[in-house]
C-alpha cells in the first residue's frame, strides 16, 4: 500500500515522502479500514514541523486525526463491526504518549471501539471531517462551557472552520453569539452566515464593543483560538467570574519557541473579577475520555450533520500523489477549502500482504 512518510522532523513539504509499506494486519479488537478520504489539518503540519503538544516517534505516517473508510477485515473477537461497514475513524492520538494513527495511507488498524459508522448519503468530505471540527464546537459550546439558551457566547476567528460550526450550533441551541474577527471585508460574511453580532478588530475597541453589546449584565462565556494579544482582551472584556476556554493560538502560528506562545492576562481582571482561563485540546480529551464516551458525543456529531444542523464545507481533493501541491494548498493563507487526500476504491498492490 502506499503511505506518506515523514523519516524525520521538519518543514512537511521537506520531509514526506511517498513509500510502499505493507498493509497492516488487525489485532484483537481491532478493525484494518480502507481509507477513502483524511483532511490534512493545520495540526498535522504542525506536529511534522515540532510545533505541536506532542511529537511523534520518526520516521512516522502522517495525518493523526480523522479519515473515513470501509471496514476491510476485523481482528479476532472483533465486535460491533462487519466487513464492508463505512466507518470514520477518530485517530486523534491520546497525550502524552507519541504514538500517531496515521491517516495518510491506504490502509489503517484501528481501536474497532473508535470508529464510527456513517450513512452512505454523507459524502466523503463531509464523512472525514466530522471528528474533529465539529465535535470541537460541540465539545467547547455544550460541555466546556454549557452555555445555555438566551445567553452570550463570545468568539474569536469566528471565520474559521469551528467559528462557523459554533455559529450554526448556537443558532440552533438559541444562544446568542458576539463574533470577533480581523478584517473588516469579513464583517457582513459572519452576519449573513448567522452570526448575532460581529466586532472588527482592525478598526474596533474589542473590549468598548462587547461592553455596548452585552450591556450591564455582560458576558461570561468565550471561546478563543487566536491567543496572544487578542485572548487577553476577550478575557478582560468578560463580566466578573466569567470564564474563556482557549482551543487554539492562531496568533502564533509559525511560532517554534515554547516561550513565545502567550497570553498576556490582566493580574487585576484575573484576581479581583475571579475570571477563568483554561485550555481545551481534543487529543487530551480524547485520552481522558472512555471510548463509549467518545462515541456517543461522535454520534451526537453525526446526527447534526445528517439533519443539516452543521454544515460541513466541501474539501479539496488531492490524490495522494500530488501530495507536494496539497501541502502548499493547506499552507496558502486563506486557502479556503479543507485539502483532502483522497484514495480511488482498488485492490492491494502485489505484495501488500
């Protein structure tokens, strides 16, 4: 089978290499998928490049998240699961351990306890992408923060992909959301897509706009990816005891220093308004959560996207072998579509067991 291996740590587009490997036998409890279609994500880059919160042991398979694909053999005393089921595949890795799924393959062993069926209406695209973003927004709207019907939900980069999914979900949980972003031409993009209210920090006080929006009762909940300059703001702009869950640090993104990777709170707003920051990581979820547990918030996933509740945006598919041109796809600023690998439906290559 042919895979995407990095021998070393790097620049991504230095260091893969398309190899033959053979494919891979499931053990007990174990399902071997054949892969249709994996996302390449920011944080597949950044774990190739050492920027991530775990490094993999070298040379590994790349792509650690999610992929979609058929059940092709089960591994002795292997429950739950047939041959031929169309399943997506959470690969994120528990932390702080180095091991990595490995979704850019043709073929994968996976924990049959981690994959999740999926209806062959869902497209591949959409199929591929529902372990990550998604629950994510799930994740962060429903259980981080349990922000209730009527309340105020602020967010930073509400442009990106999880902006916009929490943006869909809070519409359809009736909270109410103050969206940041940081270009005015995006403004009337958020509004249209449904967002309640938008501040601009290229011309925008962030802190003077959430204080005329959310008047004397405030805002107590927020979500922020971008980190930095911009997360203490959010933090400083909430109401005494409010709380902000910080997922990402867009602010940083080339960033390799540990040491640079901050958010510079207000000792004052922190101590005397008792505010809360904390950290949400999918893969440390992942780690302290039972797969059951896991499982049930993928399904409830599945559901919102089946019923047209969450609107996955469709991928840019990339045949594995042009795997140079879709790294660059997924490095362009403002690339717009999510880069997919995609694999053709075949039969193994002589000697891939």
């Amino acid at each position: 089978m042919r895979a995407l291996v990095a021998g070393k740590v790097g620049e991504p587009a230095d260091v893969l290499r398309l190899e033959s490997r053979p494919v891979p036998t499931p053990d007990a409890g174990q399902a071997l998928v054949r892969v249709k279609a994996t996302p390449i994500h920011a944080s597949d880059l950044h774990v190739l490049g050492g920027r991530y919160g775990f490094s993999p042991e070298f040379p590994t398979v790349g792509g650690h998240m999610e992929c979609v694909g058929r059940v092709e053999a089960l591994g002795p005393h292997t429950e739950g699961l047939e041959t031929g089921d169309r399943v997506v595949a959470a690969a994120v890795p528990a932390v702080p351990g180095p091991s990595v799924a490995g979704t850019w393959q043709e073929y994968l062993v996976a924990d049959a306890r981690r994959l999740l069926p999926v209806p062959d209406h869902l497209s591949d695209s959409s199929a591929c992408q529902l372990a990550v973003n998604p629950l994510t927004a799930l994740l962060l709207v429903t259980r981080e923060l349990d922000v209730q019907p009527g309340e105020w939900l602020l967010q930073t980069a509400a442009g990106s992909t999880v902006g916009r999914l929490v943006i869909q979900l809070a519409r359809h949980l009736g909270i109410r959301t103050i969206n940041v972003v940081r270009r005015r031409d995006a403004v009337e993009e958020i509004r249209t897509f449904g967002g309640d209210e938008v501040i601009c920090t290229e011309d925008e006080d962030l802190m003077r706009r959430v204080a005329d929006i959310a008047g004397s009762a405030g805002v107590r909940k927020a979500v922020d990816c971008v980190a930095g300059h911009v997360g203490a703001q959010v933090s400083q702009a909430l109401a005494p005891g409010g709380q902000v869950v910080v997922y990402g640090a867009l602010s940083t993104h080339r960033q390799t220093e540990p040491a640079a990777l901050t958010i510079p709170l207000s000792a004052r707003s922190v101590i005397y308004e008792t505010k809360t920051v904390r950290g949400f990581w999918l893969n440390r979820w992942f780690g302290a959560t039972s797969p059951e547990d896991a499982l049930r918030a993928l399904s409830e996933v599945r559901g919102l996207v089946t019923d047209e509740v969450l609107s996955i945006p469709e991928g840019e598919p990339f045949p594995l072998e042009r795997f140079t041109e879709a790294i660059s796809f997924a490095e362009a600023p403002g690339h717009g579509a999510k880069p997919l690998f995609v694999f053709a439906d075949g039969v193994r290559g002589e000697g891939d067991g």
